[in-house]
C-alpha cells in the first residue's frame, strides 16, 4: 500500500479560497487533518480487488412502484367547490394579485 498524498497548508488554504470560505488558524489545521484522512480513506478503498464485480447503479434491485395508469371519474365540480372560500360560478374565486 503506497501512502496516500499528505494535504498540507498551501493546499487547504486554495481550497478554502475556492469555496470562499474564511478559515481561521485552527480551522485550516482540523481540514488538513480531516482532507488528509478523507484522501487515507479513498486509497484504501482504491486497494480493493473489483475486477470481476459487476457495474450498478444501486446496491439492491428497485421494482417499478407506480401502478398502470386507468382512467377513473373525478370529483364532482360541486363536491369540489364545498370548501371554496369564495365560489365564483364553477371555479375557485381568488384574489387579484395586482389591482
């Protein structure tokens, strides 16, 4: 296993300057801490053996969740308009938004 690439402060603070972020002192010295174990991390992970595994999308399989589309009756216009506020013949009454 060769050692992954150690961040060090240039590079945090280019970063930081990329994501426009003001780091302070101590802020600069937990992200180079945590870069530098985030990059320990993707070389192990870079270590395992996935020659004959095959490409996916997801870990475990979806089935289709929509039902077939059928036509059915709507809601009566009537029995619709019962909670309206302010009915306005056969549709909802609302206020104008600009006078």
């Amino acid at each position: 296993m060769s050692d992954p690439p150690t961040i060090d402060r240039q590079l945090v603070e280019q970063i930081a300057a990329l994501a426009q972020l003001a780091l302070t002192e101590e802020e600069i010295t937990v992200m180079r801490a945590e870069l530098t174990q985030i990059l320990a991390y993707v070389a192990t992970l870079n270590e395992v053996e996935t020659t004959d595994v095959a490409a996916t999308r997801r870990a475990i399989p979806l089935a289709q969740l929509w039902r077939d589309d059928q036509p059915r009756p709507g809601l009566a216009t009537a029995l619709g308009l019962q909670a309206a506020p302010e009915p306005l013949g056969d549709a909802f009454g609302v206020p104008r938004p600009i006078d």
